[in-house]
C-alpha cells in the first residue's frame, strides 16, 4: 500500500517536472552549478550524504556563492553560502524564506510540535516562551552541575584506566584505549538532562547507555538513510488521521523506518513521564512554599513550567502539554547532539595540538590564583569562564570549522531578488521564483576564504585573538550568524535558543583537567572520524588517556 502511495507522488512530481520544461524559462536558468548527478534525484544523493562535505565545499570553491542544483526530475534548486544573499535569507528577508515542509513535518513526527517542528505565530509563540529560560541567571544557577558532572566523570574515568591497566591491554599496555566519542555522548546527555530536565539518565559509573543515550546518538545517521524518503513527508502526512499515519509506519518492512520509530517513541515516552513528574513534584513544593528546592531548583524545564502556570495566572501565552514535551525532546536533542560532537571534536584538536592545550593549561592555573574568580562553591565562576580567551577562541575555531549543523534548507514562500557577490567580485541578483527550494550551506559559508582569510579550512584558534581576518577589516563580509559572527548556531528568526547554553557546558568541560591529558592516538596525526556534514554523528575517534606532566 505505502509503495503504491510513493509511486502515485512519483507520478506527481513527474507530471509538474514536465509542465515546467515546457513553462516559461526559469530564472535560474543562468546561474553555474553541477550537472545533476541523478535524473530521478537530481544532486539529492550528493548533499545528503554522511561524507558529502567535500562536495558542498567544492560547490562555492567552483562556482561561487549562489549556486544551481538539482532536486527531483530536474526541479532547480539553490545553494547559497554568499554573505550578501545569506543576509537577505536569514535577516533581512527571513519572512520570504521558511522552513520546508519536509524539515517541519519529519521533526513534528519524531519531536513533537517544538521549536524545529513549527513555523509563523506558533513558532515565535514558542521562542517568545523559551527564549527567558536561557538567560545569563538561568545560566549561573546550573553551573555547578555541569561541574559536578565533570568532577563524576574524572573519577570515573580515571577508575576505567586502572582497571584497563591491571587487566594488562595486550595491544596498548602502557597507555589503555578509551572511545571518547561514546564517554562524550553520556556525559553530554546526563549534563543536559540534569540541567535541562532535572532528570538524571547516566549516573555515569555504569557499563550500558541509558537507553535514551542510544537513541539520541544513533538518530541522525538513521535520518541520513532516509534522506531521500523524508522527501515525501509532507505527502505522508496529509494522508488520513495519526493513526492510519501511524499503521502505515508499523506496516513499513523497512530497518532504517521502524528504528526511527522505536526512537522517537523513546524520546516521547521519557518527555511525558519526565512532565508528569515535575507537575506532581510543582503541586508538593507549591503547597509547601519550596519550589526552589525541586530538582536542585535549577533546571531549566522546571523553569519553563513556572513561567508557563505564572502565564495561566495571568492569561499570558501558554504552551499546551503537546508543545512542553515537544520543546523537551528537542532541547535534550539538540543540546546533547551539539555539546557531544563539539567535545569530541576538542579533544581530537587538542591531542594534535598540545601546543594549545599548555596554552588553555596555563591559563587555567592563572585564573586559579586568583580568589575573586571563585564562586560561593570553590569553583571558578561563570564569569571567571568567559574570561579565557584561548579556551574561548578554541571553542570557537572548532564551531566555526565544524558547525553541529552543516547546511539547513529554506523554502522561499514569496518571489523575492537576492543579492550576491560573483567570484569575480561583481555585484549580481537573481530573482527566486515562490516554491523554490535553498540549501543555506552553514559549514561552506564558515570556511569561506572572502570571510575568514587565506586559511579558512585550517583550524586556527589564534585567528580570534587578533584583528587581522577580511571580516574585520570590511563589515559587509560578516555572516548574519548569532554567535560570533559565524552561522553555527544560524541567526535570525529562527536562531538556537540554546547557544549560550551549549557554548557554557563546553566551556565548562574543556576547563576541567581531563580536556589537558589526553593525546591522540594516532601516530600519523590524521583524523580517524567522518567529514563535518556527519562529525556530530558517528565520530570514532579513539583517544589514548595518559597523564601530562
């Protein structure tokens, strides 16, 4: 039946390729880009590939900022990474340009109705809701647990070398090999859920993932080898009542569909026991006056749920259960996606770079001295943190080199002219046709050598420490990012909520003595993990834990 169903949209999207050739000519119809590789999916299979980075780098390196491509029986297509036309997308125009129906409907299946799985009023409702959590008090009040989680972690960690040691590693003898990617993803997700949920999901001193953990870490690459069916999730979707919707998933003989099933199921069951929770514990403190006592008083859902019944009170905006659990599968998503693919990623740099690790070393132990960057704990402050300047600039060479994200894509819903810089330095427009589809090339635009000079595509923590890129000598260049100058965490409209949150917890981890100690490996130097477009997915690098003096 679903396979019927595919080949009745397949005809669809046949018919209207047809109609279009024999249409007006396109106004696209002059911009450079790749033949398609595909006649049934055009360029589809390049972009959306687990190791397709250098094709999405060689498309502006090639053909410039605005790019041609092809989706679905020739239906064109654009790949932007021009600052020019990425100013109109994501901030000056915005409105024109929306998210597809493809990304909001997947999300809405997977998430829930939250921040990623909703456009127009509902959205801005959403962030207007979310936006207060994540403020700098918000911040300073969880920051004692990422530290206590990183203190956790240590012991652990160091316990696992001894016992490695002493069961004699025949293949590494003096140094015992650890998968740091897998130890970032549990940490990364116990952070989030102590801080995010005031739910503790990995203890940490256990052998087995929660099984929360491996769905979150196993959901992306999954969605990659559906890259080309999520395609027709907005057919799918318009196709009866959820439950129908939901026979049709169970009764798909496909891997890959009923692993994305189990997944989602995971992660909505967990959201509505976690829910259900928090309420019941609401009502006892609210009776008792200590509601700055639940869950350490800290987390952040605990603080939506506040500010949701403050809104109830008072007839604000309110966010049903639906959007609650939504926003919490995704924060938890997202914010264990984002921190554990960075972590990882910082620790390979630095085991290559133990220049910059005796750099951030020294720092640390100069901040150390001093007794006023000491917060009430003994531990250095949130504003101690910020003040680093190497752990900042390394974290930011790392965002900038490897974006969590590597390219979001927009559906323009208004005819709308973008501007744009030819390679040859001419200023130029093209007008985008309603319907058309772009591909916002995050990752491209961050390695730009207009932008970040000569050297875009080495990883140059420095580079923040001085004034000397093109960026700063001309402020045209700079992208409409929210961070820095740098779309990692996008911009506009529909900016993470949570950047200031993902940048303090990997702040909060790179300070702590493990991130010092730890070298690669590999004798070549090479990295053994994926290109950037899947580096948040299934990094493998194996590091070697040893004690630097």
């Amino acid at each position: 039946m679903l396979t019927e169903i595919l080949s009745s949209f397949l005809m669809f999207l046949a018919i209207k390729w047809l109609l279009k050739i024999f249409a007006s000519r396109s106004p696209l119809s002059d911009l450079p880009g790749p033949a398609p590789h595909s006649w049934l999916s055009g360029n589809l299979g390049q972009l959306f590939n687990s190791k397709g980075m250098p094709f999405h780098l060689s498309l502006a390196d090639t053909y410039g900022g605005v790019v041609k491509v092809y989706g679905f029986f020739g239906d064109e297509q654009l790949y932007v990474s021009d600052p020019r036309a990425l100013q109109s997308i994501i901030s000056k125009d915005q409105d024109c340009f929306e998210e597809t129906s493809v990304f909001t409907e997947t999300n809405k299946v997977i998430f829930g109705p939250g921040l990623v799985a909703t456009t127009g009023e509902q959205h801005k409702r959403q962030r207007r809701a979310v936006i207060p959590i994540f403020g700098v008090p918000q911040l300073r009040r969880i920051m004692p647990v990422f530290y206590e989680i990183a203190e956790k972690f240590s012991v652990v960690l160091e316990a696992e070398v001894r016992d490695r040691k002493s069961k004699n590693d025949s293949i590494h003898p003096e140094a015992p090999v650890l998968d740091m990617s897998d130890w970032m993803s549990r940490v990364a997700l116990e952070s989030v859920g102590r801080t995010v949920l005031g739910y503790s999901f990995d203890p940490l001193d256990s052998p087995h993932n929660n099984p929360y953990t491996s769905a979150v870490k196993e959901l992306i690459p999954t969605l990659f080898r559906l890259a080309l069916v999520r395609q027709f999730a907005p057919f799918l979707a318009k196709l009866g009542p959820t439950w129908f919707r939901r026979k049709l998933v169970e009764w798909t003989p496909n891997s890959a569909v009923q692993k994305i099933k189990d997944m989602s199921d995971v992660m909505h069951d967990t959201a509505v026991k976690i829910l259900q929770g928090k309420r019941e514990a609401m009502n006892v403190g609210l009776g008792d006056g200590e509601t700055e006592n639940l869950a350490g008083g800290r987390d952040i859902i605990t603080a939506l749920l506040k500010a949701n019944e403050d809104s109830k009170q008072t007839g604000g905006e309110q966010l049903t259960d639906s959007e609650l659990t939504g926003q919490m599968t995704v924060l938890i998503f997202g914010a264990q996606d984002t921190t554990s693919s960075c972590l990882s990623r910082l620790l390979h740099l630095l085991a290559q770079h133990p220049d910059v690790q005796d750099k951030i070393r020294a720092e640390i132990r100069s901040a150390q001295q001093d007794k006023e960057n000491y917060s009430k704990d003994d531990r250095l402050s949130y504003d101690a943190i910020s003040k680093l300047p190497w752990l900042e600039a390394v974290i930011k060479e790392t965002l900038r080199l490897y974006p969590p994200v590597p390219f979001v894509r927009r559906s323009c819903i208004k005819e709308t002219v973008l501007s744009f810089t030819k390679p040859t330095g001419e200023l130029s427009s093209v007008t985008v046709p309603k319907g058309t589809i772009l591909f916002v090339g995050i990752a491209t635009a961050n390695r730009l050598e207009t932008i970040w000079g000569s050297d875009a595509k080495e990883w140059k923590p420095e580079r923040w420490l001085s004034d000397t890129s093109p960026m700063a000598q001309d402020p045209s260049l700079k992208l409409p990012g929210i961070y820095h100058g740098m779309l990692s965490f996008f911009g506009g409209g529909r900016a993470c909520v949570g950047y200031k949150f993902a940048q303090l917890e990997i702040s909060a981890y790179s300070r702590h003595p493990l991130f010092p100690i730890l070298t690669c490996l590999q004798p070549s130097g090479e990295a053994n993990c994926m290109e950037p477009l899947s580096n948040s997915l299934t990094l493998s690098a194996k590091l070697e834990y040893q004690r630097r003096g």
